[in-house]
C-alpha cells in the first residue's frame, strides 16, 4: 500500500509540473499572439495606407475640355466646387 501511495504521489507531482508548464507555455504563446495581433492590425492600416496613396492619382474626368496649357489641378478644384466637393 505504501509503494502504490509513493508511485501516486509521484505521479501528482509529475502532473502537476507539466501542468505548469503547460500553462507556462499557453501564457508564452498568448503573448505572442497578442503581439502578432497588434503588428497585423498596423500591417492592415499600412497597407489600406498604401491603397489610397495608390489611388491618388485614380480619378478619371469625362466630358472635361483640357488645352495643353490647362493645369490639370485648377480644373480639378473647379470641377470640385461646382460639385460642393471637398479635396481633404
């Protein structure tokens, strides 16, 4: 009775060392999810960045007559307050 008290008590303290070092290890890992979380979050909001600074230059007028001395960005405000349009 004592060896099967003994063989259980090591057991226990077996299983509770891997039990701490599983929960070590979920805190390590969730710490670095929490990280990869906050860099994919800005990596998400660099690239819609990016996007709109790509689609700067995107917009396409129409029916607009343009000599070779126009200035294309006068046309555009103009074309911007006819339409009550803001350029912000």
């Amino acid at each position: 009775m004592s060896e099967q008290c003994e063989d259980m008590k090591e057991k226990l303290h077996w299983n509770d060392k891997e039990v701490k070092d599983l929960q070590a290890e979920n805190r390590s890992l969730k710490e670095h999810v929490q990280k990869l979380e906050v860099r994919l979050s800005q990596t998400e909001e660099d690239v819609n960045d990016l996007e709109q600074y790509g689609r700067r230059e995107g917009l396409e007028f129409e029916g607009l007559t343009w000599k070779e001395n126009d200035n294309t960005d006068d046309l555009l405000v103009g074309v911007c307050k006819l339409l009550d349009v803001g350029l912000g």
